[in-house]
C-alpha cells in the first residue's frame, strides 16, 4: 500500500529550523530537527509521498515572518518547498490534489463543520489537514500526519476508532 506523509506547521517549522521554533510536541515527546530529518530520510527511502498542506504553507510562513531573525533564508527553504510541491518533484505530491478543499463546495462543507471542532479547541488549519488525510485514506492509502500535536495526530484515519471522542478529550489522554 502507498503511503503519505502529511506535513503539520509544527513539524515543518522544526524542520526548517524556523527561529523560536526549534522544537515541538510535549516535554514527554520532543521533536528536534535531528528527529524530524531522520524520520523525512527514512519515509524518502521508503518512496513516501509528501504531502504540504496549505495551511502548513500559510502557518509556517507566518511563523517565519515573524521570527526574530533569517527571515529571508528561511522563507527562501519554503519557498523552495513550495515550488518542490507546485511541480510535483518527487517525494512530493502534486499541490493540485488539495484545490477540491479551498473551491466553493470544499469551503462551505469547512464552514458547516469546522464549529464544532472549534468548540472541541481544533484549529482551522488542523481541520483541514484532517481533511486531506480522510481523502487520502478513502484513495486507499497508508496515511501519517507528521505532527508534534497528539490532539491532531490522534485524527490520522488509522485512528478512527475515537471519532467520537472530542479533540480536547483526546489530547488530554495522549498527554497522560
């Protein structure tokens, strides 16, 4: 079975060793760039497809603009990593793939159902990596989301068994 690895803000900016962001998830579970550029080696050896979710793009790219230094040679390695996805050069899966999330039907299923995730503390831009994991699930694959966040890892559709509980819920049992 083919598998992706989706990209969260977390890990990205770990990756890309964004300034004031070195490092994420918990204290029991710490991701450094070390750990992040091991994992991407071995899922690159193992022809993994990358996935860059628009919503990493945007949130990493805040980030980086926001940092109090390398700006500029940090947001050239995404833009790069922008350009890697926009052609679709291998690991990396076409960018063209998640357009169905952000035309109008995608926008307006976001809008009915992105409030009670709200409620239950899931970002928007979690939301819709949750998103883009579910459509590569139903296409048959081995889906990862690449993430320092428990709450947002617990939605890969490997671990549907717990759609009933709430984000908040599960967040606070994968912390114990």
């Amino acid at each position: 079975m083919a598998k992706v690895l989706i990209f969260d803000t977390s890990i990205l900016c770990v990756w890309l060793q964004i300034p004031g962001k070195e490092i994420c998830g918990s204290d029991e579970d710490p991701w450094n760039h070390d750990r992040v550029k091991e994992i991407i080696d071995k899922e690159r050896k193992a022809n993994t497809t990358f996935i860059l979710p628009l919503a990493a793009i945007i949130e990493t790219g805040n980030h980086i603009a926001q940092a109090q230094s390398q700006r500029y040679e940090k947001a050239q390695e995404l833009a790069k990593l922008m350009i890697l996805a926009a052609d679709q050069t291998t690991p990396w899966a076409a960018f063209t793939e998640q357009s169905v999330f952000w035309q109008a039907d995608g926008l307006k299923k976001l809008a009915e159902v992105w409030p009670p995730l709200a409620n239950q503390r899931l970002a928007m831009g979690d939301a819709t990596i949750k998103d883009i994991a579910e459509y590569y699930h139903r296409l048959k694959m081995e889906v990862e989301i690449l993430t320092g966040d428990q709450g947002l890892k617990s939605y890969e559709p490997t671990q549907q068994q717990t759609q009933n509980t709430s984000y908040s819920q599960r967040r606070r049992r994968n912390r114990s």
